[in-house]
C-alpha cells in the first residue's frame, strides 16, 4: 500500500512516514491546498484532501489541527497556526491573565482520501494552558500542559506517542490494517 503526505512540512511527511513503517509506503508532496475557512478542523481537512486527490488522483493524507482554550470559547480554534504566527504564546499568555479555567486541548484530524471517499480520523488531546516550561517542541508547546508536563518538556519520541497527531494517526493506520 502507497500513501502520499501532502504538507508543506517535511519534518511532518517524515514523522507520519516513520509511524505507517510495515504497514505503508509513504511518500512526500508539498501542494499548496487552498484552506477552507471553517470551525471545523475535519472540515478543513476533508477539503484539502479533496482538492489535493483531484490534483494528485493517488491514495493521500491531509491534515489540519485546532488548539481549543475553553476560557477563550475556543480561540484559537483552527485559527492556531494564523494565532501562533501574529500574537504567539505571549499574546495567548496575555488574553489568559486573571483567569483560573486554563482548560485547552488540541485536536488534529487527517483525511484519507483514495478516490472511492474521504474519511476523515480525528485525534484529541486535554490539557491546561500554563506559563512556558519546556525546550522542545514548537508552537503551543510550552504552553500546554498534559499530565503535568508541557509538551515542551517531553522527548519527541514521547509526544509522538502521546499527541493529537498520533491518536489520529493510530486511527488511520487501524482502518488501512482492517482494509487489508
């Protein structure tokens, strides 16, 4: 079984490589997928699948990921990559002062598409947002706690283990083994 990565992020077309090992062969295509606007990160997943399978008609994952900060009715939502770029954990950090819900959590969702349909395998994350800890990672990690430890503070082996992304992943990669 092939499956394409379609993201502009290297590093992330090879994480996902290393998880389908023995169960996929995983390629790698940077295409520019135009971005739905949506509350949804499924949504906006199953829609850049969807364009990219009409560009690339082969067997593809998309995926988009939404940071959710209960206190801040969902801000940033699926806006976090745009949140991260302008005001940043800083700014995230500010718009938190004087609040005691820090509840947040993260959900990633990937699409598969492989020409029959779409499907779309989502992954979940709870934690709190707290003050920076932490040197690894990127993003929203240090800021995000989980099991008292930022994701900053784990070893990368361990994140993937643990995160959004790789309960999403695991979904997948059950659904292709059933299709087998």
């Amino acid at each position: 079984m092939k499956i394409t990565v379609v993201t502009n992020n290297p590093h992330k077309a090879r994480e996902i490589g290393l998880f389908f090992g023995g169960v996929a062969e995983v390629t790698h295509v940077a295409l520019e997928c135009p971005e739905v606007r949506d509350n949804s990160v499924k949504t906006i997943a199953e829609k850049k699948a969807e364009y990219a399978y009409q560009i690339l008609k082969r067997p593809l994952i998309c995926d988009d990921t939404g940071f959710y900060i209960h206190a801040l009715r969902g801000f940033p939502g699926p806006y976090a990559a745009f949140v991260q770029e302008t005001i940043g954990n800083e700014g995230i950090l500010r718009l938190m002062e004087g609040v005691s819900d820090r509840k947040a959590f993260f959900e990633t969702a990937i699409a598969y598409a492989d020409g029959n349909d779409i499907r779309v395998f989502s992954g979940r994350i709870q934690g709190r947002v707290v003050a920076p800890r932490g040197t690894g990672g990127f993003g929203y990690d240090p800021i995000f706690e989980w099991r008292g430890r930022t994701l900053a503070e784990m070893s990368p082996e361990e994140k993937n283990r643990v995160s959004h992304r790789a309960r999403a992943l695991r979904r997948l990669r059950d659904f292709l083994i059933a299709r087998v």
